[in-house]
C-alpha cells in the first residue's frame, strides 16, 4: 500500500450511492433500450455494483481506451482498444466511467458515439473530480464531486496496481 494514503470514500458509502443511482436511473431509462457500456479498466467494479441496482432490463458491455497524458491535453491522445460487441444503433447508451478528471475521455467517447447512429447518450460516473478539467464535457450522473487529489481503490489505479481495495484512498503519490 501507498504509505499515509487515506480513505476519503468507503466501500459502503460507494454501495449506498449504488443503489440511489440504480434507482434514477431505472426510473429515467423506462421504456427505453439501455445498454450500459463500462469503461474498462477503470469502471469494472462501480459497473458491477451499479448494475446490481438497475431494476428494468437492460444489456451491459465494455469498451476499452487508453488515454496517454502528454505535455499537451487533447483528444489525440485517446486509443480505441476494444470496441463493444452489442450493437448499438438505436440503443440508449449509458456510459460507466471511474473517473472524469480532465475531460479528454470523455470527451472523445461523446465524439465516437456521435457517429454511431446511437437513441440517447449519456454519462455516470463514480467520481467527478474538477481540479483538472480541461474540456467541458456533460456528465448526467456523479457518484461523488472530488476536488483534488490522486485516488486509488475501487477500480481506480497507480501503475495498474490498487484496484481492487474495496475503498477510495487519496494516495500520496
Ligand atoms: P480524463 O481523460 O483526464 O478525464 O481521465 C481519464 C482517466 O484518467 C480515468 O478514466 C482514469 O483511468 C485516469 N485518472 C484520472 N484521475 C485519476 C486518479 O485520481 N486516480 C486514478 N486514475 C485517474
Ligand atoms: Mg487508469
């Protein structure tokens, strides 16, 4: 572990903001054809556990980018590296991320998906944090607003390590 990293979100806060989204979103998607797409690797756990509290049936897949921060913060810096297998078209797309920080991904998923002939799009996060955001980019569902700070745990990683802590810690990295 990342010594005097702390935890600023628990595991059972995390589940009972699960179960708050779960419901607005089940009430939001009725009679719509939701198809959650988490972004891998990042959002494997909140995608679990926030699918577990979706009450209307719905379908769930992945789709994997790596973003690469350079001196520079653009959208260039996003690779596609797995695409979804479901087809989407007319699908009403609901995108699962770990994390907004900058915007780029975001951002470059808003693009792609433009192009896709998709119903509906929008965005649920885990974390919203702002202290970096460089692209204004919509977000419709937050898990929690994080001002600052590198966060590990719950799918969230340094050097690919730490996400499988069952809480949010704000590393000293
Ligand atoms: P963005 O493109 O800058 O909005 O952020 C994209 C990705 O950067 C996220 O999906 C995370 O994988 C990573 N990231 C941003 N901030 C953090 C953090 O505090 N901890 C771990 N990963 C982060
Ligand atoms: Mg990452």
């Amino acid at each position: 572990m990342i010594e005097n990293s702390e935890i600023i979100i628990s595991g059972s806060q995390i589940d009972t903001r699960c179960k708050e989204l779960g419901e607005q979103i089940s009430s939001d998607y009725q009679g719509k054809d939701l198809v959650v797409l988490g972004v891998l690797n990042g959002a494997f756990m909140f995608t679990a556990q926030l699918c577990k509290n979706i009450t209307i049936d719905m379908s769930v897949d992945f789709i994997q980018v790596s973003s690469y921060k350079g001196e520079t913060l653009t959208s260039e810096s996003v690779t596609l590296l797995r695409e979804p297998r479901i087809l989407l078209s007319g699908k009403d797309i609901l995108i699962v991320e770990d994390i907004v920080d900058t915007g780029i991904t975001t951002a470059w998923l808003k693009t792609y998906f433009s192009k896709r002939n998709v119903r509906s799009y929008n965005v649920c996060t885990l974390v919203n944090k702002c202290e970096r955001r460089f692209i204004e980019t919509p977000v419709t569902y937050s898990g929690f607003l994080v001002e600052r700070g590198f966060l590990i745990g719950y799918g969230l990683d340094y050097q690919e390590k730490y996400r499988n802590l069952p809480d949010i810690y704000c590393a000293n990295v």
